[in-house]
C-alpha cells in the first residue's frame, strides 16, 4: 500500500519548506505538519496540527491518526534531544503509522569512525536503535544519509567559505579529499523518492545514501573563484585542532563549539564521509535523482541566487 498521508515534525527549520515542497510537486502525498504555532507559511494545502512544548503523548497520537508515514525533522545534536523524539517513535508507533523518516540527514551515524570523528552525532544513532526496537510493531524506517547541505557550504560561511569575504580556510588533512555533499532541493526529492517508490519494502529498515556532488574543499574553492571570477585568500587550518577546541567548548556548556566539531569532523580524512567510496555507494539513480550535479555549475547558480 502506498504512502499517502505524510506528515512532518519540525517542518518550519531550513530543511523543511524544501521536503513540503518536493512532496507537493506530486499529487502522490497529502502532506500536513505538526507545529507548536499556527502557521500559514505553507499554504492552505497544508494541515497543521497542534502541539505543546512538552510534545504531550495525546496530542502526537491525534497528529498521527491515520497517518502513513511521518517526517521528523526535529534536532538530535545532543543527548538531551532524544527523549522528546522518542515520544514521537512510540506515538507513531501507537498510532499505527507505516514508516518513519528519521532527522538523520548529515553524516553516515553507522559508521563508527565518522561517530568517532563528530561525537556530537552518537544521539542520532541512539534513535536509529530505538526505531530498529519499534520494528516489531510493525514501525518501518529509512534513514537519509545526505553529507553535508551544501547550500550553507556556498552561502551562509559554513565548513570554511566565506561568499561576502571572499576567503577560504583549506582544513587539513581531510580538505583535499572529496567527500559528499547534498544540495537541500535534492534532499527533498530523496524523501519524497522514498515514500513514493513503487518497491516500498526497497528502503524500510535501512540506511539509504545520495549525494549531489562529491568534492574536496580545492575543488570548491576553485569553482567559487571562477564564479565570482575573483582570487579568494585562502589560509589552512589543522581539523584535529578544529575539532578538540570545539569539543572543549560544549564540556563548558558552550554549545557553540558544535559547528568546530562537526566541520573539524567533517575534514579530518575519515573515508566514510566520501559515500561513492563506502557501503555500496549512493542509489540517486534508484531514486530518479540526478547522479551527480556539475560542481561549477552548481556552485554557479548558489553563488547567483
């Protein structure tokens, strides 16, 4: 039976409008969100339902009522993000609910030394255990495993690059390798992929991988540099020492330092990072998504928009 009836938890963070609007380019899904505050940002299309900062178990159960699949896009940074996502596992379970999409979009959680690398992502494999539990209650999940968006790597001065700037910070040793990156359109698509292939079994239980471009920080400086068609000043920086700093800040409740582990992480020469060189590789193809995007010319239109 297909998935019909979608909804999304957290739909209003910088994922969300791009999965509502994948799922609303069909005519597959009818989609709704579970919000804390009325919302009209997605249009009369799209139900919203109500709920409470305590995520109160009744509340989540009449959500997901008659409710195929449910998207949760809620942050699983730290330990103390769990709790309130698994309220939402065991509703959709008592609910009834067919398969869940859990917010594991980011980097590959099973892999141990990509957990050793960004700790910070151990609170996302702790979900992905609970949903392997709620499997007997007939729950399915798949989780997206997308690398970094890169949207934010161009535009909003992530993972070293600064647009307005014009300057980079080449981390070593992991910045000249590639590793995998995922535009936030194509995120969507791959969501909205999943819920509607016709094998619906093809993806439950799992780890699924795309990817719109792999590529080292050189080679992204390179296309940015043709793009603005300016010389960037360019600096290096030890990703271990990146990455120590930033775990020494949240020891001192500094959650800040989050964004060091995760780009120290990111660039520290963990292969698993790079998906076409681990565990069978990206199913874009599978999915109806392109391969893989031309890096300069995608790096081309997010410099423009």
């Amino acid at each position: 039976m297909a998935f019909k009836n979608v909804i999304v938890v957290g739909a209003t963070g910088h994922l969300g409008p791009h999965i509502i609007s994948a799922l609303l380019s069909t005519s597959a899904f009818s989609v709704s969100i579970l919000s804390r505050q009325p919302s009209s940002k997605f249009g009369p299309q799209i139900t919203v339902h109500p709920i409470d900062d305590s995520y109160s178990h009744h509340l989540l159960i009449a959500a997901f009522k008659d409710k195929d699949a449910v998207i949760n896009l809620l942050p699983c940074y730290f330990s103390q993000d769990v709790p309130r996502i698994k309220k939402v596992v065991d509703a959709a379970a008592e609910a009834g609910v067919k398969r869940i999409i859990p917010g594991e979009f980011g980097c590959d959680t099973q892999d141990d030394e990509v957990l050793e690398a960004i700790p910070a992502f151990a609170s996302k494999r702790e979900v992905i255990g609970y949903l392997r539990e709620k499997e007997a209650e007939g729950l399915s999940w798949t989780a997206i495993v997308t690398g970094g968006f890169f949207d934010g790597v161009i535009k909003n001065n992530l993972h070293g690059f600064s647009l307005p700037a014009r300057t980079a910070t080449i981390y070593t040793p992991g910045g000249y390798r590639p590793i995998s990156y995922t535009t936030l359109s194509t995120v969507g698509l791959a969501v909205a992929s999943v819920l509607s292939h016709p094998d619906l079994a093809r993806f439950a239980n799992t780890y699924t991988y795309v990817h719109s471009v792999r590529a080292s920080q050189e080679q992204i400086l390179s296309a940015l540099e043709k793009a603005t068609g300016e010389e960037w000043e360019t600096k290096a920086a030890d990703a271990r020492e990146v990455r120590e700093n930033g775990l020494a800040r949240l020891k001192t409740g500094d959650w800040g330092g989050l964004a060091e582990v995760v780009v120290g992480g990111l660039y520290s020469g963990v292969e698993g990072m790079d998906f076409a060189r681990t565990r069978g590789g990206v199913v874009n193809g599978e999915l109806g998504l392109v391969e893989e995007e031309n890096l300069e010319h995608l790096v081309k239109r997010l410099v423009k928009d």
